[in-house]
C-alpha cells in the first residue's frame, strides 16, 4: 500500500490580540521576508457571500522602530474606505 504524502505547507502560527481602543479581537502572526499577516473580523459585512473575515499582508517593523502608539491619529471612515480589499 502506498503511503500518502502530506501536501500541507506549514506557513506559521496566528496569536489572538485586542484592538486597543475598541477592544475588538483579531489575529496576527509573522510571515515570511519581514511581513506580517493581520486578520480581521469584516464588521462591514452585508451580505451572505461577504467574507466573515479580513486578511492584510503588512510590513513587519521592529519594536525598536513603532512610534508610540499614544502620537498615532485614529483612522477615518473614509481612510478605511479607501482600502483596496
């Protein structure tokens, strides 16, 4: 009997973490070549073929290299408009 071969690719692991601010839960984990995978729920979502939830590939950036969190502007609701996904 032939063994089968497991066609899985292991890419990572995902952490929950919460929103400061909002409190609201999302995802996150490290990917490849200094990005980062954020995975969001869709609070946008209108309709049944909408996704339940929302992934962004972003740049990973050293603690040592964040601004502090306290001098970031919220964002708008048209920034997030402006999202192309």
């Amino acid at each position: 009997m032939a063994e089968k071969k497991d066609t899985k690719l292991y890419i990572g692991g995902l952490y929950v973490n919460t929103v400061k601010g909002t409190g609201k839960t999302f995802l996150s984990g490290r990917f490849t070549f200094g990005s980062k995978i954020l995975i969001f729920q869709n609070d946008r979502k209108q309709k049944n073929s909408d996704p339940d939830w929302q992934m962004y590939l972003v740049p990973a950036v050293p603690k040592d290299q964040r601004k502090p969190t306290e001098e970031a502007a919220p964002r708008t609701e048209q920034e997030d408009d402006n999202v192309p996904f």
